[in-house]
C-alpha cells in the first residue's frame, strides 16, 4: 500500500464498454488507478467499484475521499454506442416541406463515409446507414426564408400543428425542428418550436423539443439537422446515465459537479444544453494529455493511439499541434461539431477474428502432387 500523504483533488474517469477506469490524483501530484467491468444498465456502479480498487492502494474509503474532490472529468462511449447500435430516442423531425430526406441522404456523403480510397471511387459499394429517424416520423411544413435571411414564404402554423399531432401518434419521443436558413433568421423556426410545445401542452404530452437555433445555429443544413437530431436521439438519454453518475457521487459526499470531455478538447457540465459535444469523450483526453506530455518532454510530433475493447483510435500531433475539424463525421453522419481530428478502426483488443477452416487445402491435398 502507498503511504498516504495530502488529500485527493481530481478525479478522472474512462467509462469503456468493456471496462471503467478511474483515476484518483493528490495535491503531492500523485496517484492510483481502479479498474471495474463495466455496467451500461448503471455505469454509476461500475465507476464505484473502480473507486473502491483504485482507492484500496491508499487503503483509504470512497466515503471519505469524494469529499475532497475538487473536481471530476467522465469519458465514456456510452453515447457513440447508442448512435451505432441504433438505440437511441424515437425522434420525430420537422423541416420544410419538400425537403424530408436531407437527413437520411446527408449530402450524399454519408453514403461512403469511412470508406477507403478504391470504395469511394466505385459507385456500386456505396451504402447508407439506416437514418437515426425513418421517414415515416419526418414531416415537412411549408416555409421558405432564403440565403439571405428574408422570410419569402411566411411559415404555415396550422401545419406545424397537424405535424407534431401525427409525430406524436407515430411514437416519437422528442421533436426536432430544422427548416431552411434559420441560421441567418431565426424567426420561422422559434415560431415552429413556440407552435409546436403549444400543441404538445394541448394534447397533454410531455416531451422534449429541439430546434436547431437553440442548440446549433450553423451553416450546412444537412450537418444542423444531424447533430440536433443527434441531440435528441442520443444525447438525452445519455443525460440521465450522468444524472445517475452525479447523484451517486453526492450520495457518497461529493461536492463537486461532474465535468464530461468534449469533442474539441475541453470539458463541459454534463447539465450543458449541448451534450451532443460529448458524444466522443473517451479517446479526446488521450490527445490533450499527450499534447501535454510531449511538450513536457521535447516532442513537437507524436503519435496516439487508443486500444479499447470495441475500437482502435488514432490521432497526430504534429509541430506540437492537432487539428480540429470543423465539420467532422462521426458514426458516419456528418455533423455541425469543433472534433478533434482522430481516425477509427475496429479492431480492439475485444475483436474477433474469424477463419473459415473449411477453405484452408488439408495438408495431404496440399503436398499431393499434381496430375497430368
């Protein structure tokens, strides 16, 4: 056991879907590592079971030492996973009418993403992921506001009305609202959310509403409407596994309010409106830490890598900088999000490979010589 000296100030936690890691660090700068497998029903218990080995090194108690926390930084997959397993939200979307499959047809682009170079040039191997929401929980209103910000075609109220009324009784469990422009005028689309709860609070329905002006005013009407339908589908339930995280922490004391990693290197609150920014928290603290690391030790370039069980991801540092990308794709959507530049593979070190021993020659037919 090491010898205790000073409190514990910082927490950081790597919520894997294999396993949880959590990190303790004492003002003296140094620190012990636990490890649990890890729990998606309740990742607040794997994180406590991670508490408890790491901290058995000082032989010290998770009651007596998240008390003394100043802060807590999460990572986790948990977000990413429900995008790429297509567990999310059942997400209705409102746009402008004619409009309906922007989402699933993304520029045209998401048909090859994450493709290599001889995939990308043939026409016939291109293929799109079925869309995080189905046409059928689409609805289009009319309304045109152009490039310039005016308002050519007033919106249609009473059919934004009739089409949160369908959403509702297709099963949606959030509305996401998106129209044209709307980030040079705002006006149409708060009308459409305004009309929308209005009719949600008539019918008695309690869901959430997202529209893109209040969470991603950008450019690019096909990554807008990806990453605010990402926001809905995703990032919500991704909210109360934090909640869960967080009040566990008070449970056991702890004053602080837990910090999440997000996509362009810093963290946010994980009650931020935009969690979205969160969706790829695990391997970005990894980048930010080797950027520290190597300026530490002399290294403008450096090379990083990160082994989980699902995935293998990289990134570069080069001339003591990463890049940030300022319309990435992630999980094969493009989205409206500042990402580190990292690359994806998978192949962790939970992967399979698989061989059909039924194509390998048997030895005899492979030393038989041949015949005439």
């Amino acid at each position: 056991m090491q010898q205790q000296e000073g409190t514990v100030k910082v927490l950081g936690i790597d919520a894997g879907g294999t396993m949880t890691d959590t990190f303790f660090v004492r003002e003296d700068g140094r620190f012990v590592v636990g490890k649990a497998q890890s729990n998606p029903d309740d990742e607040s218990v794997a994180i406590y079971n991670s508490s408890e080995d790491a901290l058995a090194h000082w032989s010290r108690a998770v009651n007596e030492v998240y008390p003394e926390l100043v802060t807590g930084v999460y990572s986790g997959t948990a977000m990413l996973n429900r995008v790429v397993q297509r567990k999310g939200l059942s997400v209705g979307l409102i746009c402008n009418r004619g409009f309906e499959q922007t989402h699933s047809m993304g520029r045209a682009i998401q048909s090859y993403l994450g493709y290599a170079l001889e995939d990308r040039i043939h026409l016939n191997t291109h293929k799109y992921d079925p869309p995080l929401v189905p046409l059928s929980r689409i609805r289009g209103v009319t309304e045109r506001t152009d490039v310039q910000g005016n308002i050519v075609i007033p919106l249609r109220e009473a059919e934004v009305a009739e089409a949160t009324e369908e959403l509702v009784k297709s099963g949606a469990d959030a509305i996401v609202i998106c129209l044209l422009q709307s980030h040079k005028n705002e006006r149409n689309e708060q009308i459409a959310r305004d009309v929308c709860k209005e009719k949600l609070n008539d019918m008695g329905v309690d869901i959430p509403v997202f529209a893109s002006v209040d969470y991603y005013p950008s450019r690019k009407e096909s990554h807008r409407m990806n990453t605010t339908v990402l926001e809905a589908y995703a990032a919500e339930p991704s909210r109360e596994t934090l909640k869960k995280v967080s009040d566990r922490f008070h449970k056991h004391g702890a004053q602080f309010d837990l910090r999440v990693m997000a996509t362009h290197g810093g963290t946010i609150s994980w009650k931020a409106k935009e969690l979205a920014r969160t969706i790829v928290s695990g391997p970005i603290g990894g980048v930010i830490g080797s950027k520290l690391l190597g300026e530490m030790l002399g290294y403008d370039n450096i090379a990083c890598s990160d082994i989980g069980g699902t995935s293998f991801d990289m990134a570069l540092i080069t001339k003591g900088n990463f890049a940030i990308a300022a319309d990435p794709d992630m999980a094969r959507l493009v989205l409206s999000l500042p990402l580190v530049v990292m690359d994806s593979v998978g192949a962790g070190a939970g992967s399979f490979v698989r061989i059909d021993l039924t194509a390998i020659p048997s030895p005899s037919a492979r030393t038989a010589p041949a015949t005439r």
